[in-house]
C-alpha cells in the first residue's frame, strides 16, 4: 500500500522538539464541537479525584456544545493550569488537557493553539506510539493549527499521516477515513487553500458515495462540499452539477423541508445563473417560493450581479422601475432618473436584467409583482 506519510522522514521540528525536550519542561482541530466532545470525555473519565477539575471540564462541555469557544478557552486555560499540579509532564491526562485548551484556541483563530497542542500530540506519541490510533484527534487538530500559522506543507504531512493510520486501523474505506479527510479538507477551505482542500474533500465524497450510495444523507453532504470547493474555484457548471447531486438525496428534492436544503436550493439558483443557464434555475425557485417561511407581499431577491462597463471610471446613478413576474425574473424595466455618463445606464439596465427574485406564493401559486424600484449607485471605487 502507498504511504500518505513516510514515518522514515523526520517528524516535524516542532514535534522533534517535543521529543528532546526536558522532561521538567512546564511551557508549552477538530474543527466541530463533536472533537471537543471526544476530548472531553478521554479528560472527564479518569478525574473523579478532582472535583474541581470535574466542575472545570463539565462547564467546558458547556461552552463547547453553545459553540461558545471564547469562554471555553477561559475554562479550558483554567482546566490546563489545575492539571499541571496533579500530572507528570508526561502523563496522558495532561494531553488531553492541553489538547482541550488548543482545540478552543483553534475555534477563536488563535495561533497559539500549536503551542497547546504541540505538547498534546508529543505526550501522546510518547505514550502511545506514533502509529496508535488515539493520537488521531491531536494530529488533526495539529495538522489545522499548522494550517493557521500558515505551514500548509507541514500540514499536509500531519493531515497524512492521520490519514496512514486511519486507513491501516480502520479500512480504506472507512468512515473514520472520510471523516478525517474532510476535516483536512475544511481546514484547509477555511483558510482559503482551496487547491490544497481539494483532494481531501473530493475523498470524502468518494468514499461516502461507495460506502452508502449516490442518495445516501452522507452523500449528499459530501456533494454540498464538493459544491461550494468549485464555487469558491470558479467553477459554476460543476457547481451545478454538485448541486443537483446534493438534491437528489434529499426526502423530496422538489419541496425542501429545512433550512439546509433551502440553501441547496438557492445555491442551485445562484449557479445557474452564473453559468448563463437561468432557466434551469426556475424549477429551485419555485420550490423555494413554494416553501418560503416569510409572510411577505414583496419578492426576495437571490440573484444580484454587480453592474459593469467598459472604459474610464465613472460615477453617478441609475434609479429604475421593473416588474418580477411569477418565475421570479425581472420585467418591464423602465428609467425613472440618472445622473453621469449614459453609459451608467446600459450597465444598470443589463445588471438588474440578471436579477433573479423568489417571487411571491400566495393561495397556492407565485404571483408577479409591479411597480419596484431600485436605484443603482456608481462611485469610481466600486467598478
């Protein structure tokens, strides 16, 4: 089988450090609350002798289930620092807590997580060897804490590594495989690495898709990631084709039934019209209007793409009024007022002919509307 990660090469220097360091030495993602929650347990288990600590470590539990990362890296510094006064240096307990303390960190974007969680992953290597898989959740946090100090070649090797020990401890294709990989994969498409998140997200789909199915949740979740990877790359026909993936998993892929699948929905509209495909986009529309939770009498714009023209800067605007009929595109647009360049005109007009609105539902069918206005402002900035 072909390695991710060579164990022959050198572990990285900051874990090399760790490894000759002395042992009298005190200094020192996850990236979902359910890592804060494994954590948490491997910390709660072993700490009936220490109410405090207990108290500490049930309060972070607290804090990490909101999502409230900020005061459960207070707790967490807390947990850590009360720690320090019952464990060895080279006690795995410490590790967790440490691996606690650096996975908040890691929420809030704090760079000194890696130095948290350095001292984790040493711990635990020590104890458990380099190849265990109960070092799997302080390599992933690791591996993410490299991404935000911006060593995205080191990161690569940790998230490789996981990824080795995965696969032998588990099985190629193994869920626990998927999961890591898209915890790479989101590390990195957090940070703005997109070439560098493709191929973990693109594992991910592939293995939920063999393990369960083209319409399996897992799957389409998947095909979501995937999706939004080539939005964020350009690519809006694939986009599209993602989408559609997306949808097809879902109870009924023309009525969504949460928010979750509305935003598919609305990302499919946005897709299409972003490869010049708007009316395939009409179907996703309607099935939002169909569902809409806004009791309003006036359409909601989904599609607004910014004006544009050729030549020197110009400033000035371009009020106008239009009509959206049932399928949500713009109609009847007529110049009530401008001010500047001529050319501001034209660019508004072809602008606001892109537009796409969730058109009103009412009695059980969309309805145009008549009569908005909108004024499109240029400054010399903006265009």
């Amino acid at each position: 089988m072909i390695k991710r990660y060579s164990y022959g090469k050198a572990l990285s220097i900051a874990i090399l450090a760790l490894l000759v360091h002395s042992a009298s030495a005190q200094e020192v993602q996850d990236s979902n609350t359910a890592g804060a929650s494994t954590q948490v347990a491997q910390v709660a288990a072993t700490q009936s002798a220490s109410p405090t600590l207990a108290q500490l470590n049930a309060n972070y539990q607290q804090a990490a289930n909101a999502e409230d990362w900020k005061q459960a890296a207070t707790i967490a510094n807390q947990a850590y620092l009360a720690g320090k006064q019952l464990y060895s240096t080279e006690d795995p307990l410490l590790a967790d807590l440490a691996g606690q303390l650096g996975h908040a960190q890691l929420q809030l974007g704090d760079t000194a997580s890696i130095d948290a969680l350095t001292q984790a992953l040493g711990i635990k290597t020590r104890v458990f060897g380099e190849e265990s898989e109960k070092i799997l959740p302080n390599l992933m946090d690791f591996g993410a804490s490299q991404v935000l100090v911006g060593n995205l070649d080191a990161a690569k090797d940790t998230f490789n590594r996981a990824l080795d020990i995965a696969e032998d401890t588990f099985g190629k294709g193994s869920t626990m495989l998927a999961k890591l990989s898209s915890e790479a994969g989101n590390a990195y498409f957090n940070a703005g690495e997109y070439r560098l998140a493709s191929s973990y997200i693109y594992d991910t789909y592939d293995i939920y898709k063999t393990m369960f199915g083209a319409f399996s949740t897992k799957t389409g979740d998947a095909a979501y990631r995937v999706a939004k990877l080539k939005e964020a790359l350009g690519n809006y026909s694939g986009m599209a084709l993602s989408l559609k993936q997306a949808v097809a998993t879902f109870p009924d892929p023309t009525t969504p039934a949460n928010d979750y699948e509305r935003s598919v929905h609305q990302d499919l509209v946005i897709a299409y019209h972003a490869s010049d495909k708007p009316e395939k986009a009409t179907p996703h529309v309607l099935a939002l209007a169909r569902t809409s939770k806004t009791d309003t009498s006036e359409p909601t714009l989904v599609v607004k793409p910014s004006p544009s023209y050729r030549g020197s800067k110009l400033d000035g605007f371009v009020t106008i009024r239009y009509d959206v009929d049932q399928q949500g595109f713009v109609k009847n647009t007529q110049l009530i007022e401008n001010e500047g360049n001529r050319k501001l005109v034209s660019a508004a007009m072809k602008a606001l002919d892109g537009y796409r609105y969730i058109p009103v539902f009412k009695d059980g069918q969309t309805i145009s509307t008549t009569g908005l206005e909108t004024k499109i402002i240029f400054k010399w900035d903006d265009v």
